[in-house]
C-alpha cells in the first residue's frame, strides 16, 4: 500500500477520497495551514514558502486538491489573485520542495477543471487535445497545470484530472441547485441550454485512486460523465427525482450577471466534454447517467 499526502484534503472531494483511501488500506496524511499535534496532519505555508520536511520525505505520491473556491465570492481584483495564487503558488512550492527533499516521488496527481476549455456554449465536444478558452476561469486553468507540469522535468509521472461540477450529497453545487427546487422555487438559469459537464464524487475519488493504483495513466484527462446533460435537462431531472413542480419563468442573465458580476458566466455558459480519454483506459464510472447519479444522491 501507498503513503500518500493530500492537499486540500480538508475540503468537499479531499475528505471524502481520504476516507476512500483509508478504506482501501493506504497511509493518508494531509497539509494543513493549521498546526495540529495529529501525527497525519502537516503544517505549510504558501506565503512563507513552508512545508513540514517529513511530509515530503515520507510520501509515494501527492494529490494536489488545494484551491480557493471559484464561485465561493465574487470576483474582485484581488479575488481573482487569491484564485491563481491558491492553486500556482502552492503548485510551486509542492515542486520546490519535492524537488530537494524527494525527487523519486512515484507520482504527482493534480485537479484540474473543463473550465481549461473556456466557458463557452457550442455544439462542439471538448477533447483533452483541445486548446484553452481565453477567459478568466480558463487562463487559471492553464496556468494551473503549466505548473503542475513542472513534475514531468523530475521524471515523476503526473496526472492531471480536469473536473466538471462535482455532485455529492452534502455541499457543493448540488445543494445550492437542489434546494430551491425542494422549496418549490426551482428554475432554469439564463436561456438553461447552457450544458453542465459533470461527475458524481465517487467517481471522482475512484479516478483520483485510478490515477494511484494504474501506473499507465500518465497526462491529462477529463473528469467528467459521459452523459451530456443542458442547465434544463439537470433542472428537471432533480424536480422529477424530488417530485416537486418546476413554475417559475428562467433566471434571466441580466439578474445573475448584476447579482455575480463576471463570476456568472459559470453558470450561463457551459459545453459539452468528452471522457473517452479515461474509459479508454478501462475505467468504468459507477454513475454513468444523470438520473442514477442524482437518484443515489437525492433520495
């Protein structure tokens, strides 16, 4: 079994996937900026570029979740620096210190976002060969992995998984969706044509752990459902799941865009993204479609 050191392993999908590691017998430990007495919990500190040594020293592989939430404020000037910094910077100081103090780390495996893509609405499906948007969230995207790609000068083999919307049952973006359609308040977002490329957290986790356990999987690849579903189709889906009526007239984007600023071009724009890149690996996703996904998660 594997020794293995999490970044952002107190968030939505890092706590879930140490508890899925756990379970599966490995040897988990997390970074924290807080110091703590538990001998699986380090301390770091980006700004002061400090990371406990044994952290490094002791580990076989690194999964870098850490993050500011893209849609957790709005996006000011500095904001929008706390969202690049949170991801290269902690990237930066990852490679620095692997660099000195465990250059044989047997793998570097990164999040990511279809963000890369930009956040656009076309009948074109997103492959990983594609090149990136030119927006905000995918110029974060970009410099994100430009970092995490400094691995591969070590010889490490990286892993880059580019995440949709993450389901789960508590938090994150199926919450927030979900509970005004259980109030009776549900409705589509913008024109609701928009599509949501999306993955069930489990899925997730067993990718992230996929990414471990398979020493073929090397490069970056698309974290996401097969199933291709639109804001309207999602919307609908979680009304018939929870049995309550959708009424109301769609969320005009002019009321989002005055309400988010900029941020709310993610939920107004969204294209379709291909996972064929993992499935070809052989990877099977246990929630395949949206209605078996949102059934386990919703009921």
């Amino acid at each position: 079994m594997a020794s293995i050191l999490i970044s952002g392993g107190t968030g939505l999908v890092g706590k879930h996937l140490c508890k899925i590691l756990k379970e599966k017998g490995h040897s988990v430990a997390i970074l924290s900026r807080a110091t703590s007495d538990n001998k699986s919990i380090f301390h770091w500190n980006i700004k002061d570029e400090y990371i406990a040594p044994e952290a490094i020293k002791e580990t076989d592989f690194i999964i870098h979740l850490a993050g500011a939430g893209i849609a957790d404020k709005r996006w000011t000037k500095n904001r929008k620096i706390d969202l690049i910094d949170s991801r290269v910077a902690s990237t930066n100081l990852l490679f620095k210190k692997v660099k000195e103090l465990n250059p044989n780390l047997k793998g570097f495996i990164s999040a990511s976002g279809i963000g890369y893509y930009g956040a656009v609405t076309t009948s074109k499906t997103f492959a990983e060969t594609d090149s990136s948007g030119n927006d905000f969230v995918s110029e974060i995207c970009k410099l994100w992995e430009n970092s995490v790609n400094q691995f591969n000068t070590l010889q490490i083999r990286t892993v880059i998984l580019r995440t949709g919307i993450v389901l789960s049952k508590k938090g994150g973006a199926l919450e927030k969706i979900s509970n005004p359609i259980k109030l009776g308040f549900g409705a589509n977002l913008g024109t609701g044509k928009q599509y949501i490329p999306w993955i069930h957290i489990e899925d997730l986790c067993n990718l992230f752990i996929e990414a471990i356990e398979n020493n073929n999987l090397n490069g970056i690849y698309n974290a996401v459902s097969h199933e291709h579903c639109t804001n309207k189709t999602f919307t609908k889906t979680i009304a018939e799941i929870l049995n309550k009526p959708l009424w109301l007239p769609n969320i005009p984007s002019a009321i989002l865009k005055f309400i988010l600023g900029e941020m709310a071009v993610i939920l107004l724009e969204g294209s379709k993204i291909s996972s064929k890149k993992i499935e070809l690996t052989g990877f099977k996703f246990e929630f395949p479609t949206l209605k078996k996904a949102l059934t386990d998660l919703l009921k």
